[in-house]
C-alpha cells in the first residue's frame, strides 16, 4: 500500500540545483512537477 511520504529530501548532488536558471524554469512549468509532487511522495 503506498502513503504520502511527507519528508522529501534533496540529495546533495541533486542535478536540479546545476541546471541554468531558464531550465529549472522550464521544469517546474512543465508536467515533470506535477509529477514529482503527486506520484513520487
């Protein structure tokens, strides 16, 4: 059975932080943060 993990920690080598500005932007407009937040918890 799947539960809401309510304590996502960010790696200390998360690729997310390294990624230009315009791209991080474009990422978190995207689907793929959605996902992240509804599917992955």
């Amino acid at each position: 059975m799947f539960v809401p993990n309510s304590h996502q920690q960010l790696s200390l080598y998360d690729s997310f932080k390294d990624l230009p500005k315009y791209l991080q932007e474009y990422l978190l407009d995207s689907w793929a943060d959605t996902f992240q937040e509804i599917i992955f918890p």
